[in-house]
C-alpha cells in the first residue's frame, strides 16, 4: 500500500510540475545565435521594410532558415504573426 501511495504522490507531484511550467514561445527555445538571425528580421518588419509581404512568405523563410540549422521550427504561419507582432 505505501509503495501505491508513494507512486500516487509521484503522478500529482509530476501532473502539478508540468501544469506549471511556464509556457516558453518559439523564438525563446532559439539558440542565441538564431535569436539575433531573426531578431534582424523583425526590426526590419517593424520598419515597414517587407509592407506587402504576407505573413506566410515569411513563415516559409523562417520554417526553411529553421530546417537549414536544425532550430525548431514554428508550428503556424499564426506564431510567426504574433512573434512579429511582440
């Protein structure tokens, strides 16, 4: 019974550890090296640079830049929109 209750503890202590990390966005889990890369790319975003350029083109420069290195890659055209949007 106790070595139950010990594995009980174990599961609620692992289900609260993992309900409570923090949520870290795509950009953050970036080696620093391709946080600087990107880091350009956003400025010039926010300069007005690439006005008309949609958001999918530069998802697909960020997926291949991403894939090219071996970086993680972000999940949707929405999570380059709103890390251009930060």
């Amino acid at each position: 019974m106790a070595k139950s209750s010990a594995l009980a503890a174990l599961d609620a202590a692992i289900k609260q550890s993992q309900a409570n990390a923090p949520q870290r966005s795509w950009f953050s889990r970036l080696p620093k090296e391709a946080q600087q890369d990107f880091a350009e790319m956003k400025s010039r975003c926010a300069a007005g640079q690439y006005l008309g350029v949609s958001v999918a083109v530069i998802h697909r420069a960020v997926v291949a830049r991403c894939k090219e290195q071996g970086w993680q890659e972000p999940k949707s055209v929405g999570t380059v929109r709103d890390w251009l949007k930060s």
